[in-house]
C-alpha cells in the first residue's frame, strides 16, 4: 500500500477556518481524514501540509512513526506550532487509514474505550442560541439618555 496523494479542505466556520487532512492510498476507497486547525492560521498550516506531503507520496501510510519521523526531522529548523498542526493532521488520517485496513476504530489501536459518554460543546448552536435570544438594543434619543 502507498501513499498516492495528501490534500486540504478549509471550511469556513465564522471566526476561524477548519483545516482538514485527507491522505488517499493506491487502495481504491482507502483514505485516512485528520484535522490540522490553527486559528488565524490557516494559510500557513495548509502551506505547512504541502511541504511535507511531498515526503509521504510513495510511502506505506501504515508506518506512522517512521513517517512522523520523517515530517519531523526533516528540516534543519525546529518545527513550529504551524507544522506541528500539520504532522498531527496527517498522523490523525495516517490513523484513520491503519483503523480502516485492520477493520477497528482507531481508539482500539490507541488502547481501547476509555468513557462510555463524553460532554460536549457545540460552540456554534451555542452562537446561534445567543444571537436568538438577544434583546433588540433601543437607539439611544438625541440627548443621549
């Protein structure tokens, strides 16, 4: 199995972007999808992704260490939090991909279900809720009162 291409998709959610990782294998159907987010950042992760996708292309995405390694070291300079969102956005579809081949969700390959529930937060309902129920803000009158 090799990596055959490594692509982005930035999807607009109001006050930041989603930058998302797809990681396409020479299996047809097998790709891997991870999330490499950093807000304000957007360009500079996507840029980040594209540089270090040419290292990937031909490899077997089931080496993730040896493949985080490569992303990794392969610069004289240190890696910054804008590659270092991009390595984890690819390391999450290299483990996507790894899950899907064996047929088991990822947590299992990660040491298995650690909560039978999880909280979580939806910040955009919580945006629309708000804007909902906001109270409609009178025009001050001339003399400012």
């Amino acid at each position: 199995m090799k990596i055959t291409r490594v692509a982005t998709l930035v999807v607009n959610a109001r006050m930041r972007n989603w930058v998302f990782v797809k990681v396409e294998t020479d299996q047809a159907g097998l790709h891997g999808w991870g999330e490499a987010t950093l807000e304000w950042k957007t360009k500079s992760v996507v840029g980040a992704i594209e540089d270090v996708s040419r290292l990937l292309i031909g490899e077997d995405p089931r080496r993730i260490e040896h493949l985080y390694q490569v992303m990794y070291r392969q610069y004289f300079w240190k890696v910054g939090i804008e590659g270092m969102s991009a390595i984890s956005g690819i390391e999450q579809a290299l483990w996507d991909i790894k899950g899907k081949w064996l047929g088991v969700p990822v947590y299992e390959l990660l040491g298995g279900r650690v909560r039978d529930r999880v909280r979580v937060y939806d910040i955009s309902a919580a945006a629309r809720w708000r804007a909902c129920t906001r109270a409609p803000i009178r025009p001050s009158s001339p003399s400012g009162r």
